[in-house]
C-alpha cells in the first residue's frame, strides 16, 4: 500500500535514472544507559559551505538525514537535560548511507562535549553491493592519463573491458568499459551529477572530467535500488566539485617524455618519440557567503608520438614477381586446377594494380630477430590533442532548498595521416565534441519528504575525415563506383589490411528530466519516481560507399590469400551506399521502493520498477525488416518477406515494444551485532539492458534506400572485371526513393525477431562484513548474475553445405536464393551465467594510510560477450550453443590493491623538516589470470557463408609454461594441434578454449609537499606506471590461417615516467 500510495503520488513527476548524487545520515541516539533518546535534534552543517539540515530522532531513537551533498561535516546532537553532543568529522559519500550512533549524557545543553566522527565503515542499511572511490584516492593514486575511470578496476568484480566490446562503437577517445558481475561491457550506466553520462550510440562512457574537478564517485556492482535501471550492469555515480566558503585554486602540469621511458618488448632501442604535456587548474569560491558558490576546471592535453610497434606480413621481393619456392602451401592454377610450376606464377599473370600497390604503396619486409620472414614493422603518429572545461554553479536557497547547474565541455582531435610509401599508415582524421548540461535541485519539503529533480541536456559530436586517396580507377580499376570521398579497401586475410578510411559524422543529443521524491514515514523511507528521455542520432557516413574487396585462402582459386591478390582474384566484393540515419528514442520507467528498517538492526528494502522498451525509429522510415511470406506495399519490388515503416503489422522500429517489463529488487541488512560493527546483507534485482542506437546502423541501410550489393569471386571477374556476371547498381540516388524503386538480388537483409525485447539480468549476492580495526572493513561476498535474452546475431539464410561446394557458390546455396543472400536476425537468443567470490578490504584513510584491496575468483560463461547486434552473429547458425564458452571477461583470478601513505614525520629543525616531512606514496598493484580466446580457422570450410568458424583440435594444445620467454612468444600453445575445421563442419575447438599470458603490474607515485606559506603550497610528483617494466604480452594470434599463428606479436605498455608540478591556494 505504501509502494502503491508513493507511485499514485509522483503521477506528475517526471525523471531519467533517478539518479542521486547524494548520501545520507543515520543512526540511534541513546542515554548512558543505552536506552533510546527520541526527540533529539540532529544537525548536519558542512564545513566546506556552511549549508545545514536537521532532523528529529523517533520513538525508536532513530534519525534520519537524506539529501546531503558529498562532503565533510560537523554533526550537532542536542535535547534538553542532556548535554549537547559535537562530532566535527563525519565524512558523507555518495549514495552511502553513513550511520553514526551518538549516546547523550544527562546535562545542560550549554555543556558541550566533542566525540570522534569516525563511523563504522560496515554497511547494516543497504543491501546494495557497492565502492565508493573517494577524493583523495582520486586525486593522489597514479593515474596513466589523469583518467579517473581507471579507477572502477579497483572494485571487487569488475573487469576493465578486455576485447573492446564496448568501445568498438565507441566515437570518442578513451571510451571506457568494463564488465561488471558478469554483466556485458556494454551494459554499464555512467552517471555524472545524477544525469546520463552514456553515449547513447555504443553506451560506453563519455569522457569523465580530470581528477581534480571529480569529488568522488560510486561503483554499485549488485542489487541496486529500482531507481536505477536502463542496465543491466554496474552503475558508475560520478559528482564534481563545488566551490566552498574560501576561495581555492590549483594548478597543475605533467610532463612525459620518450627519453624516460622503457622501451616496448617488441621494439628494443626505439624511441616512440613521445612527447606528452597535461596542465591545467581549478579555481573556486563564494559568490554569497553560504549562499552561492562557483567552481571551475580547465585541464589541456597535446600529445606527439610515433609508436613502432605495428606490424604486418607482406610479400617478399620474390613474392612480389610471383615466386613462392619455398613457401609453406602448394598455389593451383585457378584457370586449370593444376599447382603452378615450382610453385612460381608467371609474371604475365600478375595483375597490374596488384603490382602497382605493391611497388608503390607496400614496403618490403624488415624483420628482426625471430620475426617470421614476411614481417613487416612501421609506425605512424599518434599525436592528439584534448582539451576539457567545466564549470559548476552551487546556491542554496535556503537550508532546505539547493540548486547547482554544471557545463562540461570537451574537445578532442587527432589529424589525419598518410605515408604514400606505406599505405598501410593510414590513419583518419577526427574531431570529438561533448557537451553536457546539467541543472539539479534539491528541496527538503519537510523533515520527511525531500524532492530531487535533475534536468540533462547531452550532446556529443563526431567527425571523421580520411586521408585524400587516389580513387581505384586511378590505379587501374575500371567501373567501380567512387564518391566523393575516394577510398582503398583490401582485406588479403592472414598477411595485410589495407584501409584509407570512411568518411562520416555522428551527431547524438539527449534530453533528459530526473525526479525523485523520498518519504519518510515511521520506521519506512519510501522513494519513488518517474523516468524520461528523449534521445536523437543523426549520422551520415560513407561506410561500404566506396567498395570493399577480401581475398582469403579459400578455394577455388590458388589456395592463399596473397597470391590471389597477385592474380586480382578476390573471394567477394562489397559495396553500399553508406549510412544515413536519423534515429529517435524515448526512454521511460517508473518505480517505488520502500526501505523498511523492522527494528534497529534489521532493514528490508522492497522494490519494484516498471523498464518498458520502446524500439528507436527513424524519421525517414528505413528500419526494415524480415517477416517471412509477407510482401511490402511500401516498395513494390522489395523480395517477398521484407516489409518497412508503413506496411500493415510492421512497427516503425522493426519490432514492438516491450511495455510489461517489471524488475523486482529485494533484499536486506542485517546488523549481526547491534554495534554497527558486523552485518550480513543480501539482495536480488532483475535488471534490463537497453539497446543501443548502434543496433540500428545495418536495418537503416537496406534496399531500395540502403543497397547493398555483393559480387562474389568467380572465373570471370577480377580487379580489371569487378562485376563481370553481374549488374553494377551504382551510383544509387538513397534520398529520393519512389516506391517502384529497383532493389539489388539477391538481397542482404537485417532484421529483428517479431520476438524481439532487451536483455535481463538477474542478479544476486549474499556478503558478510566486520570492522576488524577502526577505520577498515573487511567483506566477504557471494556475487552472481544469471542472464536471459541477450540480443545476439543469427544468420537465418546460411549457405547448405553440400559435397563440392565452394565460397564462390554460397549465394547459390542458401535456401532463399535468389531473392536473399545472408539474413542477419537480431534474436533474444544469448545466456549468461556468472559465479564469483569476492573478498574486500578497504582501510579509509585513518593514521596517514588507506588501503582498499580487493581479491576476486570468478567464473563467467556465455554464448554472447560482445556487442553482437550489427551484423555480428553466431559461429553455427544451426546450434547456437556452439558458441557456449568461458565469456572474454573470464579472468578467473583477479588481485587489485591500492595504497595512499602519508610517510610520518616532523622535525624540529625548520630545514631538515622541510626536506623530510610531507612525503607520500602511492600505489596500485594488480595481478590477474590469462584472457581466454578462440583459436579459429580463418576459412569458410563450412560453406555456410559465416565467419569466425572454429579450428580443429587434432592434439594436446598444450605447452610447458617453463620455456625461455622467446620460445612462448614464438608459440604460446601447440600449434600443430589444430587445423583448419573439416569441410562442411564448423569446427571442434570451441570459443575461448585457450588462455593467454597474465597480467601483473605495479604503479608507484612518489609525491613531496612543500609549504611555501599558511595557505599556498606546492607538490612535485614521480610517477611510475608499469614501475617493474614487466612485459604483459596480448594475446597470440589464434587465425589458423595467419602466417603469426600462435605466435605474440604485442604487449602493452612498458614503463612509463612521468613528472608533476602542483600548486595551490
């Protein structure tokens, strides 16, 4: 009745994620008898502003304080014929509910006494599993790039996004990802000063601001409360700083340089040439007096560098005349079915353009010691610059009623590059903008009833310009279609890529308004609210406008994917006309929840929330679909079984929404002891995970305004004859279609199930903690999650393999030919399960140390991790529990410590105490197990038109772990056990059957303070990331058809320096 009566109430009350970027306080005030004290008057005054609340304890001596903003405060605790209680140290974080209990002692209330405001660091209030970083961590742990997100790896079950699930989307620098519980990468919610901080395209995160402009964030990773939903993964609660009562500011430059730093694994004695300047300041203060306060931050960052790490395999200068003596496949004549005499092609049979970008634009191989022969390393820039602002205005009407208003811009650009020598330089051009503007208001209504509501303006804005190219007709390939932005696109699978790069521009904007409203009423705190935004994505892109060949070691020409290149013979050619969208969404959920506390020690919370989905659109009506046995009135000549926006039954999104989703949250807190000092919680929630606008991008590129045509290698086409045997479509005029337009056949179709609905989520944990000295908790904790419904790729019209078949036949053979070739179907087909146990130490910063460390051994399974809901589909068409599999977050043991340490000591003597006192050092060491990853075979021996099919296993993969180091980056497993799968299977290896190397590393921060005055001191800093220069290897290349197979190419970073200068007032 009271879930019921709170939701009738908010009606009228609008809000996206009801987010909260506050905390609260609570506890039970007593006499020195221990009896419960009701009527006492407990006020909260921050010290930074000088704003306050109050509240009354109840019958039960309890009280409660919601809505105070992150931050320190002084606690004042008075009632007449006792003394009045002072606590000058209570620290407030955000959504932590922080309890301190405070006894009175019989007296006058002119009598004060002053009591510690350490509260216990155990958790008895809320049954959600969560970490708070707090500002110190923020600002003095060693961040590689001033990147607070870096951060969310110190928490117990999260895993920093290991294939780049979620940022393969992403359209902005650093994106960042994790998996969190078993959840996927892209299902995490980022929140900033309690409003959306996603890229609605790929919902990764947008850019979080510097450490300094950060107070604090949260990282709630398991049965959170039903007002946080739109995920099904962690929710990331970031706020910004505020001014105070005194004017404060700060500057700041870090400096790294190529000369300090290591040399990477793989390119000993090179310099990358980096140079890296980060600066930057904040400023802030009162405008009023406890009234009105300001705060801003500015922080720059240009970068130059020239990493030498890249590598490829090209052809020799044997090769290059058609001459593979030696070489490791036997290459077949495509014209007779016969091996090349002495394996050797005449060089009468060498096609021109395939000379011509050899000689021209691909150098000759250079390797080194242990490279395999074909080894090619290069480099290219990388140079960038970002530039970030933020402004935040802070009033306080009243000591009720607070309003803040925050504008965050960030702009970042990295210019485009291009070595005519080496096309394999390519690199695009690209510009990122991001603007948020938020406004958040605060009301205490009554001592019971406080209202939040939040108002979110997003916008971020990509650019991506390539370098200028010759078109293909300028180097010898006659009828391909070229637009205005020429493009080189080769795939010769196993030895290089060659890529020039599209050209596009993706506009997204949200709008959103966030309300909460919270009642307390006895012994219950109910919240409730109702959720809404409106979102847009506009894009416009050349992607596939220019067309896009692949040549692979398939048959039926020579058997290898550089020789056909030298033929001019490809396996397929693709071209589109590009994407041109404009989507819109609407986002729109309501909940209740109701905190019961049943007696001091005990709280159940019960919750519900409503999470419909609505399916995005898109203006123009281009998402189509396929509905089999049904024809189109919308474009006449459409293939029977595609229907569009306008045809009877079809929604304008594809599919229909979803508006009976309801997610249940319970769970409870459970004060063991009745001291505050020992709880055991629990908790379940069912999430829901919202599409992404990406999801849209290949339903929005169909025909007639979407044409896409396929040309498959055949005996009569080539490079000089692309589409020899078929009709070349283009140009196609995409923005002025009549409904008898032509459509290419056979037809490319994607679709989404009739069935269609978002990802779920179940979610659970049982976690014990103890305060086992003051200040540090220790948790031990259970976590699972099982998911349902996960969105994945199926391919509905897979080629049926028969005896003799080849590639070049596929269309051939697919059921639905020729009106269809593949039919990408995005089903809610995908399954998790996720099983862990966590331990957690977090020592706050008491005696000049703080240490959070967490240990984590896990187990995650799935048949779907990454982002597959653009064309990206199963291995087996026919079983998608082929692909049930360790999910590519299964890290199963992972160790993450943190460490800030106030060295102590002061001296008498003025100059030794300034050359020994005021050192810190900081540090955060992580060690966890090798990432899993699927050894495939690089070929379509299926014959069902997929990719991605596994090898097989014809041996023990194993490997002794005692071999020198270049003997296991040479091999890390047994390569001759596996070979390419049997001709019409899709494999036996299975996905993520092998494991690579494990990541250690250890980051140290050494920092020294001198006060140059009362008020103005300065800090150098050294900073060390990888400070063991350990080698942490990638993973191996697990393409059997790859001339690296088994072989690691790559590591990530070794040790890098890095020097700081801070001041501040």
């Amino acid at each position: 009745m009271v879930l019921a009566g709170v939701l009738a109430a908010l009606a009228g009350v609008g809000g996206l994620h009801a987010q909260t970027t506050t905390g609260g306080l609570t506890g039970v005030i007593r006499d020195s008898d221990g009896a419960v004290v009701p009527g006492a008057t407990v006020k909260a005054t921050a010290t930074a502003t000088g704003t306050s609340l109050t509240a009354v304890s109840d019958e039960a001596g309890q009280y409660l304080l919601r809505g105070l903003p992150v931050g320190g405060y002084a606690v004042q605790v008075e009632l007449a014929g006792f003394q009045t209680v002072q606590v000058p140290d209570v620290v407030i974080r955000v959504n932590e509910e922080v309890r301190l209990d405070v006894s009175l002692k019989v007296g006058s209330l002119s009598e004060s006494v002053t009591v510690s405001g350490i509260s216990s660091t155990v958790d008895t209030v809320s049954s959600t599993l969560k970490t708070v970083v707090d500002q110190k961590r923020i600002e003095e742990l060693p961040l590689n790039g001033r990147n607070p997100t870096q951060l969310m790896s110190l928490v117990a079950g999260v895993i920093p996004d290991p294939r780049a699930d979620v940022t393969s989307g992403a359209t902005y620098p650093g994106a960042s990802g994790i998996t969190s519980n078993g959840a996927r990468a892209n299902s995490t919610n980022y929140i900033m000063d309690g409003g959306s901080n996603n890229d609605h395209y790929s919902n990764a995160s947008n850019p979080m601001p510097n450490p300094d402009a950060l107070q604090e964030f949260s990282v709630q990773t398991n049965s959170f409360s039903a007002q946080y939903g739109r995920n099904a993964g962690a929710i990331v609660n970031a706020v910004t700083r505020s001014g105070t009562n005194q004017f404060r500011g700060l500057g700041f430059g870090y400096l790294r340089d190529s000369a300090m730093n290591a040399n990477n694994f793989f390119t000993p004695g090179i310099d990358d040439g980096l140079k890296r300047k980060q600066f930057g300041g904040t400023f802030g203060g009162p405008i009023l007096k406890n009234r009105s306060f300001f705060f801003f931050s500015y922080q720059g960052t240009l970068q130059e560098q020239r990493p030498a790490d890249l590598t490829a395999l090209v052809p020799t200068a044997a090769q290059r005349r058609g001459d593979f003596t030696g070489y490791s496949r036997t290459l077949r004549d495509p014209l007779t079915g016969l091996p090349f005499p002495g394996n050797v092609i005449p060089s009468d049979r060498i096609d021109p353009t395939s000379a011509r970008i050899l000689a021209e634009s691909l150098p000759l191989p250079n390797p080194r010691a242990g490279d395999p022969v074909n080894t090619l390393r290069y480099s290219r820039p990388a140079n960038s610059d970002d530039h970030q602002y933020l402004l935040r205005m802070d009033h306080a009407f009243s000591s009720n009623h607070r309003l803040y208003g925050r504008y965050w811009l960030s702009k970042a650009s990295v210019p485009e590059y291009l070595e005519p020598s080496n096309v394999l330089t390519s690199s695009f051009g690209r510009t990122w903008d991001n603007q948020i503007i938020s406004v958040n208001d605060t009301w205490v209504i009554s001592p019971t009833l406080v209202n939040n509501l939040v108002v979110t303006y997003n916008r971020t804005y990509n650019d991506n310009f390539q370098v200028q190219s010759p078109s293909y007709a300028d180097i010898g390939i006659p009828g391909v279609y070229n637009d205005a932005n020429p493009q080189w696109f080769f795939n010769v699978g196993g030895w290089f890529g060659i890529n020039t790069g599209d050209t596009n521009q993706f506009n997204r904007d949200e709008y959103q308004v966030v309300n909460t409203l919270r009642w307390s009423k006895g012994r219950h705190e109910v919240t409730g609210g109702i959720d809404y935004s409106y979102g847009k994505g506009d894009i416009i892109n050349n992607f596939r406008a220019n067309g896009r060949y692949t040549f692979n070691n398939a048959a039926p020409f020579t058997g290898d994917a550089l020789a056909d290149f030298l033929l001019g013979k490809f396996q397929s050619f693709e071209q589109g006309v590009g994407e041109y969208k404009n989507t819109r969404f609407h986002y729109v959920a309501a909940f209740a929840e109701d905190t019961w506390r049943l007696n001091p020690r005990l709280t159940l919370t019960l919750g519900l929330r409503w999470d419909p989905n609505v399916p995005y659109t898109d203006v123009n009506g281009r998402l189509a679909g396929y509905r089999p046995g049904q024809e189109s009135q919308v474009y006449t000549n459409a293939p029977v079984g595609m229907l569009y926006p306008g045809d009877a039954g079809f929604p304008d999104g594809g599919y229909d929404a979803s508006w009976g989703l309801f997610a249940p949250r319970a769970g409870f807190a459970w004060d063991v002891t009745g001291d505050g000092k020992t709880s055991l919680r629990a908790g379940y929630g069912l999430f829901y995970d919202k599409p992404n606008t990406i999801t849209t991008n290949s339903a929005a590129t169909q025909g007639p305004f979407g044409t896409v045509a396929r040309v498959d290698g055949n005996a009569t086409n080539s490079l000089r004859n692309t589409w020899a045997g078929s009709t070349n479509p283009f140009p196609v005029d995409i923005f002025n279609v009549p409904p008898d337009a032509p459509v290419v056949l056979p037809f490319n179709a994607f679709s989404y199930a009739e069935n269609m609905r978002p990802g779920s989520l179940h979610s659970w944990h049982v976690t014990g903690e103890r305060e086992i000295l003051k200040a540090t908790m220790l948790r031990v904790a259970y976590a699972g999650s099982r998911g349902d419904q996960l969105t994945i790729g199926v391919e509905r019209n897979p080629a049926i393999y028969a005896p003799g078949a080849t590639t070049a036949t596929t269309n051939q053979r697919r059921p639905l030919f020729p009106n269809f070739g593949n039919i990408t179907s995005i089903e809610p087909l995908g399954r998790s399960t996720y099983h862990s146990l966590q331990v957690t130490l977090d020592k706050r910063l008491s005696n000049g140390l703080s240490v959070l460390s967490n240990y984590t051994l896990s187990k995650s399974m799935d048949n779907t991790s990454a982002n597959k809901q653009n064309g990206t589909t199963s291995v087996n068409p026919f079983d998608l529990s082929y692909d049930w599999g360790p999910a590519n977050a299964d890290r199963r043991h992972r160790w993450v410590t943190s460490v800030l340490w106030q060295i102590p000591g002061r001296y008498d003597n003025g100059l030794v105490n300034a050359v020994l006192a005021d050192w810190n050092v900081t540090g955060i060491f992580t060690i966890m197990s090798g990432q899993p990853f699927t050894v495939t075979s690089g070929v379509d021996n299926a014959r069902s038109g997929t990719g991605g099919q596994f090898a097989d296993v014809v041996g023990d993969p194993d490997l002794s772990s005692d071999r020198p180091t270049s003997e296991r980056i040479a091999q890390w497993f047994n390569t001759s056990a596996f070979t390419v799968n049997a001709l019409g299977t899709f494999g036996n290896a299975g996905r993520n059957s092998l494991r690579g190397p494990d990541y250690q590393t250890l980051d140290l921060g050494l920092m020294k303070t001198f006060n140059i005055t009362a008020r103005v001191k300065t800090q150098f800093r050294f900073e060390a990331f990888n400070a063991l220069n350990r080698a942490n290897f990638n993973i191996p290349d697990g393409n059997r058809s790859s001339g690296n197979f088994g072989r690691i190419t790559s590591a990530q970073d070794p040790r890098i320096l890095q020097l700081a200068l801070r001041a501040w007032f």
